[in-house]
C-alpha cells in the first residue's frame, strides 16, 4: 500500500481518532489517506493551536495526541507545543512534511532542519527515510511519548516518501506495566515515617499524569497526614479536605511555607523537578522520601535521602497498607497553619469592587464551577490567584502550565477539554495579552460545536511583567496596549460576547452562559492592585509570625 495509507493505519492501531492540524502541500497524501480513514481531520487556524489541542488531549487521556503540520514555517510553529509537552509531561507526536528527499524540485526552498531543530525539545525526532520503516517507527514513537516521564515526539515524513509504494504490515501496540517498589525501600519509607515528629504529604504533576486518585485518598485518609501540592498537582485528592495545606511555590513566605519548613520529612509524591521548587532542601535539613516512577533528578535544592520508585499507585498502595492507619505526631501547628490559610482565603471573596479583584473573581467562579468542571487557565498573574485560591476537587479539573508557563495555550486546551467532556461545564480563563496570541481558535471552536465560555481578565496590558517591572523598582513603562472590543469581537465569529460591568453580575452571566450553550466570550475588567498588598506586603508583615 502507500506509505500514507501505512501511516494512518499505523496511527489508528494505537487508538487515534483526532488528528489536530494546518496541512500544506507536503501533506496531501497524509490528507488523502486521512479522508479515507476512521481518524478525525481537526483544522485549526494556527499551528500552536493544533499542537496545543494535541498536547491536551496527551495531558488528559495519557495516550498520545497527535498534531500534523508541514515543512518549514508550519514546523516551526509547532516548536512551543513541543517544548509545553516536553516540560508539561505531556504525550505529543507530531508529523511534520518535508520536500522529495530523493530528488529535489525546488532547491532549498522552505527546508530547514526540522529533525535537529526539534531534537533538544522532544523524546524523539526523526525522518521517515523509506516507507517500510513506517510501522516500527510509529510504534516506537507512541511508546516513547507515553512512557514516564511523558513528552513530545516528532516524525518527518517527505512527500515523496509519503506517495511510494510498502509491503510492511502495522504493529500493534500492547498493554504496559510499571514494575512494583522493591520491599526493602518500602520498608525503609516506613521507618522514616512512623519515626518522624512533622511529616508533610506533597503531591506533584505525576500524581496528575496517572490514574491514582483513589490510592492517594485512600494513603492521606488513612495515614492522616496532612497535604499539599504543586499547581500541576491540583486535585490528585479532593481540597476541600481538612487536610489539604494549599499550594506550594506561589510567593514567598506564604502561609503554607511555614508549615513546610517546620516539617521534618517529605513523603514527595509524584515530583517533577520541572516544576518551580515546592521546598527546598539543605544539608541537615528535613528528609525527604522520592515516590516517583522514576528516581529523582538530583540539583541542589533536591537531592532525596529516600526513593520508593515503581508503579505510582502500587507504591502508595502498599505504604498505606505497610503503615496500618494513622500516623500518630503532634497536628497542632499544621491545623493552626490549616486555619489561618482558610480565613486568608476568604478575604476578598465578596468584596464588590470594579473593575473585580482577584479573590473575587476566583471565588465566583469557583461557586459556577461544579466538581467535575474544568478551567483552563492560560499565563498571567491570574494564575497565582488561581492556583492559590482555587481549590480543586478531582483530578485535572484545573489545567495550568507551571512548566513551560508560555501564553497563548490557555484557549487550545480549554477547546480540547470541552471536546473531551461535552457533559461538563469548561472555561478558560486567559488574559487580554494571552488570548489574542490565538484567539483565531474561535472560529475552531464554534466550527467544532464546542460548549464552551472564555473569560478575558481585561487590564489592557501584560499584568504579570507590569506588576515585575514594578516590584523591581523600574518606571511602569512600555507593557501597556490597547484592545478590540471583545463583544463585537465575539460576534464577529458567530459566538455570543458578553460585558460584566458590577461584580453583582458575575455569577448570573456565567450561568446564562453555560445553560444557553455554544461559545461564549466574557469580558471582566479586573484590578490587579491587589497584587502586591496580599502577596507581598502582607506576606512578609504577618505570615511568620504565626
């Protein structure tokens, strides 16, 4: 058969029925083969859109999401996706065109080294050199993306490759397996918890990646030890428990932070070095025990004296069982730290100022938002306020990027959720600045029949460096601009716009828009002089005095 046709039935034997793409010349045959197929052609309208959906789809099934672009300027495109699903854990391949390899028509035209420009940023990046090779590396490519740790793949297919003739037959994939922790790091990991006078749970970005809910319920429930997380951590255990201390690595002296460095021992579960430090470790300092998949990236602030490495959920399955129940120490100051974090959380939530403060807007739609709904958050400083007041119930229920942290991603992955879970309410949540970087995806999402509301926290500049630039002591200069109306914008595309003008307002245009369907845009005017009183000022005046 021909190459393309081997592809697209490669790629449907490991269970692909999307493929999110901007094609070009160099890959007709794909879409020829593609049109003849069971997998979905998603046209978008950029190509970080598509690598972004992809990468979504990837973070939120664990199975490969796949994007298709073609040579040149459409590859290059793709290289923020890449790096957001390199650094995010997320499994990405992307096919990418190229120019006739064995005979050239156009010179050097529009070629570039995708291969090796792709390289430092993906698990894998290849040229396809000859069309029999197509199923051992499809194959391949799925298997490296998927393993632990997660991340992009990228293979180049050239036009005249694609059209030549194979006789090699598709491979299927197999169900994998992690292997179980060793007993004797088991038992050590037991020792050092029942020995130790302040133990904290901390449950990071790989806890997310995999299906191991109920086995960390089960471990926090059952040991009572209190928790807490990073932002891509968020919702491995529902927050509403009593023992959830908050989010980690926020701002500095944070309420959480003196309960972390009043611990004696870490169990760190799920930790992704890629993330910003959680805590940070010194000689002598507190212990920590590494529960991952794979052992710990050693730097200097995270060299673990303990690694529990295997399967995640048989790893925190069997310490639970190994431990027998409760953990008995002294919770009094972490249930201080509990309480004040709570009432702190609280300031805010319904003050009625407008243009809206932060803790406002996060209250409001935390009460729109039921426990299965999920946000997606693009990059500002909204995401502080997000990650810190926004407490989450299930697992992937708030999508953010504390990895790569690029703009522009918010709206994409908002899109693939809602294609995803058609029964639950989705909103992205992006910045004036960040969603103008793809806000051409709308005419995607209306195309696709998506039900979906897009909020745009309107300062008419780039907040999070303004609020830097100040900090630093520099002139507030140069991060300001001026934007569409985003009403007229919305309707533009044949989506529904609407202004929040009071605070009151809030909640009933969230609840028209979800109940009427389809696209909806909201714009909220948002004041975010908030930002250094609370997470500065007041931090530094009172948090340690606790």
């Amino acid at each position: 058969m021909k190459a393309s046709d081997l592809f697209v039935q490669a790629l449907a034997a490991e269970g692909v029925d999307h493929i999110f793409a901007v094609p070009g010349e160099e890959n007709l045959d794909m879409v020829e083969s593609l049109r003849n197929s069971s997998i979905k052609l998603v046209l978008t309208r950029h190509e970080q859109g598509a690598g972004f959906m992809a990468a979504t789809y990837g973070r939120l099934t664990g199975k490969t999401g796949v994007c298709m672009a073609t040579l040149g300027p459409g590859a290059t495109n793709l290289s923020t996706p890449a790096a957001y699903a390199h650094l995010g854990g997320m499994p990405l391949l992307m096919i990418t065109g190229q120019k006739p390899i064995k005979k050239s028509k156009q010179g050097q035209f529009q070629i570039i080294d995708v291969v090796g420009l792709f390289d430092p940023i993906c698990k894998l990046s290849k040229q396809i050199v000859h069309g029999d090779t197509i199923p051992s590396l499809v194959r391949e490519a799925f298997r490296l993306s998927e393993e632990e740790r997660p991340g992009a793949v990228l293979l180049e297919l050239p036009e005249d490759i694609a059209a030549e003739d194979c006789t090699e037959h598709v491979m299927k994939p197999h169900k994998r397996y992690y292997a179980s922790p060793s007993e004797v790091s088991i038992k050590e990991a037991v020792t050092l918890i029942k020995t130790a006078k302040m133990p904290l749970i901390l449950i990071g970005a790989g806890a997310n990646r995999q299906n191991v809910r109920a086995a960390m319920c089960d471990f926090v429930h059952s040991t009572r030890i209190p928790f807490f997380v990073t932002q891509m951590g968020k919702g491995v255990v529902d927050e509403r428990s009593n023992l959830f201390l908050g989010t980690a690595a926020l701002s500095a002296g944070d309420y959480l932070h003196c309960a972390i460095e009043r611990a004696d021992l870490i169990i760190n579960i799920g930790h992704d070095v890629i993330e910003k430090p959680p805590f940070f470790m010194e000689e002598g300092g507190k212990k920590v025990i590494h529960v991952n998949y794979k052992s710990a990236q050693v730097d200097q602030v995270y060299f673990p004296q303990l690694e529990v490495i295997g399967d995640l959920a048989a790893s925190v399955e069997t310490l639970k069982e190994k431990l027998g129940g409760e953990v008995k120490f002294d919770r009094s100051y972490f249930d201080m730290i509990k309480h004040a974090i709570d009432v702190h959380i609280e300031e805010g939530a319904n003050d009625a100022r407008f243009p809206i403060i932060p803790q406002r807007f996060v209250a409001d739609i935390r009460k729109v938002m039921g426990d299965k709904d999920i946000i997606a958050l693009d990059n500002g400083i909204y995401k502080i306020w997000f990650a810190r007041n926004y407490k989450a119930y299930q697992p992937n229920t708030v999508l953010l990027d504390n990895a790569l942290a690029t703009m522009g991603a918010g709206l994409p992955s908002a899109m693939m959720a809602a294609m995803l879970n058609p029964s639950q309410r989705v909103m992205a949540i992006c910045g004036d600045g960040g969603f103008m970087m793809n806000s051409q995806e709308i005419e995607t999402a209306i195309r696709l029949g998506l039900n979906l509301v897009v909020t745009i926290l309107n300062d008419s500049s780039y907040g999070m460096i303004r609020w830097k630039q100040a900090s630093a002591g520099f002139e507030d200069w140069g991060l300001e601009f001026n934007n569409p109306d985003f009403v007229k914008y919305a309707e533009s595309y044949g989506a529904t716009g609407h202004r929040v003008t009071c605070a009151e307002d809030i909640i009933p245009t969230y609840e028209k828009a979800f109940s009427t369907g389809g696209v909806h845009l909201v714009e909220l005017p948002v004041d975010y002089s908030e930002n250094q009183k609370v997470l500065i000022d007041e931090l530094a005046q009172k948090v340690c005095l606790i």
